[in-house]
DNA sequence: CAGAATAATGTAAACGTTTACATTATTTAT
DNA sequence: ATAAATAATGTAAACGTTTACATTATTCTG
C-alpha cells in the first residue's frame, strides 16, 4: 500500500504540516522533531508524491523542451547537455519535437499553458509570427534558442554563427586566397543568415570584393553541397576556396570535387561549420568551426532555472552568444598529420 | 486569471460534476448540455489542468524513457520513433540519460515510484541484479529494450542481432569466403553476444570450422575495430573477411587497412552492422545491416501504452524481435555502383 | 394516471501535498 | 513571578480535477 503523508504524521505523533516543514526544509521544527520524521520517513520509503505537491506548489520541476526535429547528431548533443544540466539542478525533462504529425506552434502553446512544465527551452529555426506572439504573451519563462537577439523582455542563445564564419573566412584569406565561394544555408534560417553576414565582413575587412556569383544558395543538405560545387565550376569564374556554411554540404562538396576530377585542398580549398563527427573522418580532415551545442543546452537550462526560481527577472531582455572555435584539417591547404582518415 | 471548471460550471448553469462528464465523453450528459459546456469552454479557451486531473486519475499521459547514454545517432532515431508514437497516442515523453553525475538504477528506481509517469521504457544494454529486480517488483508497466526475451512477467522488445549477423555473415560465405573473422562487441553486453551467436551459426551452418584466432574482441568503438584488425592482419593465419560486429568498428578497420596498404575489398572484405549515416560515404559504401530503430521505438511506445491501458495483461511475458534488412555496398566484394561517395 | 425504469444531474469526498494564520509551548527580560 | 518575545506546532483550507452514490427529472409501460 502507498504510504503518504499522514502515514508518516500519525507514526510521529505531529501533524502533516510538521511533516512537510521537517521534509522541505523551510518553516521552523525542532532538530529532534525533524530527525524522527526523516528517519520514519526513510523506514517507510516515503516520498512526497509530485503530482500532488505540483497541484499544491504550482510547480512540477519539469522543463519543456520543443525542438524543430530529432535528425542528426546536433540535437543529440543538445539533449544531452540540456538533461545533464537539467538533472543536476534536480529538474526532469519533458521533449517534444515536430513531426509530420505536429507543428511547433501547437506543441509551445500546450506547453505555455498546460501546467505540465515550469519553463519552456524553444528552439525554432524560423520564428513565425505567431510563435513570437505566442513567446511574448507566455506566463511561463522561455528560453528561445536561435538568433533573436536583444529583443526586448525575451531570452535566447546561440552560437556566434557570425565570429565562427569570419574566422573561417579569415583563414582562407591568410592563405592566400582571394576568390573565395559561399554555399549558405536555407533561406530565412537566421544561423545561415548569420553565417553570410560573416563570410562577407571578413571579405570586407580584407577589402576583398564580393562577387555575386561565389554565394550559391544551399539547404544545409549534402545534395545542396554537390550541387552547389557544380554550379560553381561550371561557371567562367572559378574560386580557388569554397566556405560551406555547413559540414554537410562540405562532405557534397568533396563528392562532387571526386567525380570532376578535382584534389582538395590543392584544386579546390574547401571549409565547413559545426564540426560534425564525420568531419573527422573524411581525407583531407575537413577545416571546419567547432560548435559548443552541450554547452549551449546546459546554459539555456541554467538560466531558464535561474527566471523558474526568479534569481533573474524573467521580463528582463538577455542573450549569450557561445564562441566557437576553429578546427584545423588539411582541407584548407594547411599541412597537419592526419591519421583518423578513412580513406 | 486563469480559467478553471468552476467558471465554465458557473457560466454554464450546472454542476462540475457534469462539466467533467461532458468534457471526458463518459458518464451520462445530455447532448444539449454538452454542446453549451464545450462551446463555453472553448471561448474561455478552458482546458482541464493535467496536474489535478493526474492526482485525481492517478494517471499523468506521461512515458517515462531510461537511456543508458546521449552519444550517437541510435538513440536519435530511437528517441524519434518514441516521440512520434507517443504523440500519436495522445503521450508525453520524460526523457532520461545515464551519465556521469546519475546512473539508471536510481533513475529506474524514481520513475517507478514517483508517480510522474504512467509507464517506462528501459533501456540497459547490461541487465544488473538490482535493475532486474526493480523490474520485476515495479507497479508500473515497464517494457525493457533489449536482449531479455521470454522471462516471465516482462516485456521486452529488441532487433534481430543473431538474424543479422547470421545474413551477413551467409552473405560473406556466399561470396566465397572462408576465412572469416568477427570483432566482437564489448563483453557482458548482450546484442553483442547476439551477433557473436549469428556469426558463429552461419558458420556452422555451412560446415566452416570456427577459428578461434579469428574471433577479435571489440568495444563498439573505432579504435577498437583499428586495433583489432591490426592484430589480425599481424597472426600468421589471415582472414580474407571481417565483419566487425558494428558500423564504426569497421569505419576502424578502414583505416587500419589504408594505413597497411590493403585494398577493400581486394585484398580484405569489411561488413558490419546497424547501418549507420557515415557508412553511405565512405569508399567503398561499406555492406551492412539496416536495423528499424525508429520502428523499435515507436512500437515498444504501442505496447506500453496498451499495458497502461490495460488492453494486454501487464504481467504477460512479450517479446518482439524485430528483423533487419542486408544492405549490400562494394565492401564485401559485390559490384555495385557507388555515387554517394567521399573520396 | 400511477408506478417503474431510465436518463441526467448534483453533492460530497477523494486524490496528497503545501502553507497562512491560529494556537500552544518555551525562552527571555524585567 | 509576570509579561513579552520567540519557537514550534496544529488546523483548516487551498490547489483543480474526477467520480461514487444520492437525488431529481424524464420517459416508458401497464
């Protein structure tokens, strides 16, 4: 039979509320008092039952967690620092994430209004407007995880999509190269919008000229990458350097460089972004920019505690954006040992 | 302010006792009631308060989810089916991962107890006495993922490991191979042992002796499948095929057999197991096991929901061994044509 | 029309915890 | 010793829903 509260009053000889002080820790009871209640407590195995104290407290010690897809290993890495982070702060993890089934805007007004969850972690590449209303009207705290930044009364965190590709781009250029080509990523999705802006300050600062014909439109897909390399070399004005604004493409990029003929880093200097595992297994070892994405989930779950808790003002307007750091292959035309190839 | 059912009781002339009926579809209500009931709770866009109802109900709609680990693509696509098939079903998913701050007793242990979930879905490649006998003491349904079949009173769900290293171990044979060699999964796990037990059939099945010398323990890692091919091509006894027992172990041996100069599959044929995204890229695509994760998920999600709901006796034993699929590359030897290629 | 049966609704309590405020016990100060 | 202050405990209600069983309303049958 499940032993609850009053099991353990009666077994004590005090009320249910000296029960609950000795349990929680705040209110006064005496030492003694508490001890004997903890140890009853511990011989029954009791512990409060959670749905009843969520009822009581309005509080579940749950975060949502909404995420656009579960495809690759980028979310994989986000869930797990966001459990850990979550767990060690004593908070369970609710994850829901679109399908054919279920849009994300469904999914976060459920969320925002069920009582399910203390705090929401949304991340939505593309912020529809009836998401940001929805964000703005929220009683509950969000962390948003994309590029809004700076937007008054909300919270969000990204990575420097913007310092990542500069400092890619600036690679490049420190080697020499001066035609330079960009495969982006989708339209409308604020990383690749980032990424562009990036790409063209650093051609900026070296007051290379941007020509028009090296940004080629890419969806982040391998295909977008393959495709993109050919339309590229099928123009007159060839690169010598090509920056996809994702591994994926860059791993397209190298398959449609093999089928024309073409030696990287030699022919064809190419780099990536975001480091995936893959990255590493590929010869030449890929040139690419390291994310932090645990990270990245760990913090937004630390400061989304720290607004549940109110150590922070949830109104307030807050953004941290990770650094992130370049990982040197031999895809650049730099010279390094490569061991973990496959081929 | 937040609307609750004594408003649309109020609003609607009645009792809440009959806005509940008219709002869960059971028990008595007239038809007329209940228009008027849902048509004022949808303009005070009312929904019942899930933490009330589940203290009431005992019951949350919500699937607590054990993993063992957060670090590849596996537990992406099994998370995947699991979210898609719960949704599906009107579930909530309570995702929880071992690492290095918390292990899967104590989470097992808490979910079973808690009351915050309705059912749990165990993963734990490596059954402990205590886990076993949480298992078995649980209230709650629990539907285990992995090797435990037909032991009384559980369920479990898992693939077909000896299914699938005895195919691609007869497809080896079928090649003409006959010195063939495994490396092993990591000890005490027990898909590992599976297809230890498929390999070891296939061989005896077509009448070749096994070779002890060609049976190389392994941890599932790359590494492990490097070194491991490395101590097999360094025994005076050489195999002409290896399988490893999963996809990055043989990514390994990849690189071991570039590293010696061998040629795949000239001069030695690579087959693994699970399919994993990088073995479409590299050269040659390497001849693998598909095996239906994201099935695996989403049908143990069925089976639990259906033990929650009482439509199978949670104390019937049930397994379900789901079958995988031979995906042929050009590692084995066949000739097959290869676009989506690295290098 | 009256009684029986069925449909519909309401009342009260349950679920298990937390906590505001009232009450009692103990300690401190004069 | 008495009064005031502080510590500790208890009572009652709250949180928001569900549902068993009682009550009332409506329909059916003889």
């Amino acid at each position: 039979m499940k032993v609850n509260i009053n099991d353990i009053a009666r077994q004590a000889g005090v009320s249910i509320a000296t029960v609950s002080r000795a349990l929680n820790g705040h209110g006064l009871v005496k030492e003694e008092t508490r001890q004997k209640i903890l140890k009853i407590a511990h011989e029954l195995n009791y512990t409060p039952n959670p749905i009843a104290r969520g009822l009581s407290t309005q509080k579940t010690e749950t975060l949502g967690i909404i995420l656009p897809e579960l495809v690759d290993e980028f979310f994989m890495d986000l869930i797990h620092g966001i459990d850990e982070e979550a767990y060690r702060q004593g908070y369970y993890i609710l994850l829901s994430s679109s399908h054919s089934q279920r849009n994300i805007v469904e999914t976060s007004l459920e969320f925002m209004t069920s009582g399910r969850v203390d705090g929401v972690i949304l991340m939505a590449p593309k912020m529809r407007h009836e998401l940001m209303d929805l964000v703005a009207k929220s009683k509950r705290p969000i962390v948003l995880l994309n590029c809004i930044a700076n937007i008054k009364g909300i919270a969000s965190f990204n990575i420097d999509n913007l310092g990542g590709a500069f400092a890619i781009t600036q690679h490049l250029v420190d080697h020499g190269y001066k035609k330079i080509a960009l495969i982006t990523g989708p339209e409308g999705n604020c990383d690749a919008e980032e990424r562009l802006k990036g790409f063209k300050k650093a051609l900026e600062q070296n007051n290379i000229a941007l020509n028009e014909d090296f940004i080629i439109p890419g969806d982040f897909t391998i295909k977008s990458g393959y495709y993109g390399f050919n339309r590229l070399f099928t123009q007159r004005n060839k690169p010598e350097a090509v920056f996809a604004a994702n591994d994926m493409m860059a791993l397209g990029i190298y398959q449609a460089a093999k089928t024309m003929g073409l030696k990287i880093p030699e022919d064809i200097a190419v780099v990536g972004f975001d480091d995936i595992r893959l990255s590493h297994y590929i010869h030449p070892r890929l040139t690419t920019i390291h994310v932090p994405i645990q990270e990245l989930g760990s913090r937004a779950v630390r400061y989304l505690i720290k607004m549940i808790r109110q150590e922070v003002d949830p109104q307030a307007t807050y953004h941290e954006k990770l650094s992130t750091g370049l990982i040197i292959g031999g895809s650049c035309g730099c010279q390094v040992a490569q061991l973990n190839t496959i081929i």
